[in-house]
C-alpha cells in the first residue's frame, strides 16, 4: 500500500511522536487534535524535537524544514478523508477510542486502513464500533517513537491479511521500524511481559523492601537493564501504566497483574512521572 497522506489521531507525546517519525521519512502528514491548543503543543513538541535532532547531528537543518513542511494540523475528523491509512494516538481509554473509530469510519474511503496505537486494549473492542472490523488492526509504536525501533503490530480475528501485510510493510519499508506481528490479546508482546515487571517494582518499593534508586541500580547494574523499573514508569507515565494494568488484569484475572495499591493513589494525586514534574522521582 502506498500512503500519501497519514492521518494522526491525537499530537500528544505517543502521536508527535509519531507524527514526526513519518514525516521525517517522507510521509505526508494530516494530524488531528480536539482543539487549538492541543495542536499548538503538539507542534511545539515536534518542532522542539526536530531542532533537539539538528543540534544533535541527526538532521541538518534542510531535512528539518522538509519535515516540518510535510506535517499540518486540523481539530476536524471529517478533514482526514483522504488519508489511506489513520493511526489513532488517543488515550489509553476504550470508550474514547471507540467514540474515534465510530467517527472515522464514516469518513474514510473503503479502502483505508485504520490502526490503534492502543498499548493494551484488546483490538476487536475498538475494531467493532466501525462497520469494516477487517481493515482495523494495532500498530503499537513505544516511546519515544523517534528513537525505539519497535512496532507491534496486531491481527484480530477480523482482520483482513493483507491489511496486516500493508501496515507491516509501511512501518517496516517506509518508517524503518521493526515489526514483530502478535495476536489480539491485552498488552501483545511487551506490555504482557513489562507491565507485570513493572507493577511487581512498584509492588517492592511500597512494601519498603528497597527505596527507588536501590531498585533501579539493582536491576541497572545486576541486570544489565538501561534504566531502572521505577524510572521506566515515570518515563511511561504512571496514568498509562495504570490503564495497562487494569487491561491485563480484567483480560487474565490473574492476582499478580493487579495494580498495586500506590499505583492507584499516586495517579489519584496526579503523580504521573515525567510529564507532571514528579513520580518514583521529581522533574
């Protein structure tokens, strides 16, 4: 499939990210958040990366330009009509993404493909609000997406093959990501095994076994992890690793993967890691 025109659901820090990852690889971009505002921080957020990746030497300042000039912005759905291919970069909240994928498919061509970037909701619960379940299917970028190499990208059990072989190959071929292909079950490869990780650091430090640096630099420099469980979180955002959480736990049923009670309070009181100045630790 060729894309000439993306379409982006939300210009938050997954969906910038996103935005910016395609751009730079030549892709026309259409990005879509709900109001003026949302859009003028999601194009600082570009525009602060693209200029990060010049003072790095990663782009020059020509390729920088190009990038930016292939990117617009609207707040209308009914904009992204053109789009063969939208990637919806919405919260981690079912009946929000429901609500978008109900909108999209009464805009979109026949043709068009729509994907989640969900990091945990089961695909075919956002896929059945649209009348084309097969031409829905995940494509789970990581963040940041301008530096991970990763996408998963999932099937549900009405997901056409070919739509899956064209969302691979334009995340391999024309973003030059690696894709690994996984069933529709909560939280795909990484998150299924991550999340539990993670909540079980969460769970150690609550319990007082160890403080927060003591965790990381045992798992940094006994496990030879680049960063540590409680730095991860913050970095994930504690609100996203709690919505995970609560995906895989109501997915499995499983005691283990239930959120561990901090978790819960500290989103309660908005200490949500990195994007709110403080977490496990402070911004």
């Amino acid at each position: 499939m060729t894309v000439t025109l993306l379409g982006v659901v939300g210009a938050g820090s997954m969906g910038s990210g996103i935005i910016e990852v395609a751009a730079k690889a030549g892709v026309a971009v259409l990005a879509r958040d709900i109001d003026a505002a949302a859009i003028s921080a999601g194009a600082r957020r570009i525009d602060e990366s693209l200029d990060a990746a010049v003072q790095r030497g990663k782009l020059d300042d020509r390729a920088r330009d190009l990038a930016r000039g292939r990117i617009e912005f609207t707040t209308d759905l009914a904009d992204l009509a053109r789009c063969e291919l939208v990637i919806e970069a919405a919260p981690e909240l079912l009946e929000l993404k429901r609500s978008i994928f109900a909108a999209l498919d009464e805009v979109l061509g026949p043709d068009a493909i729509l994907a989640t970037n969900t990091s945990s909701i089961p695909v075919i619960d956002i896929a059945m609000e649209t009348g084309r379940p097969e031409r829905v299917c995940g494509m789970h970028f990581f963040n940041p997406a301008t530096v991970m190499k990763l996408v998963e990208v999932v099937a549900t059990q009405r997901t056409a093959p070919e739509v899956v072989d064209a969302a691979a190959g334009f995340a391999e071929e024309v973003l030059g990501k690696r894709v690994v292909r996984c069933k529709d079950r909560a939280g795909f490869v990484v998150n299924a095994l991550l999340v539990p990780f993670l909540c079980q650091a969460i769970a150690m430090f609550e319990a007082g076994h160890a403080t927060a640096e003591d965790i990381d630099d045992a798992m940094k420099l006994g496990a030879g992890h680049p960063m540590g469980p409680l730095a991860l979180c913050d970095l994930i955002g504690l609100d996203i690793m709690l919505w995970s959480a609560e995906s895989l736990h109501a997915e499995y049923g499983e005691r283990f993967l239930a959120p561990p009670p901090l978790l819960r309070r500290m989103v309660a009181a908005g200490q949500l890691g990195r994007k709110s100045g403080t977490g496990f630790y402070d911004y």
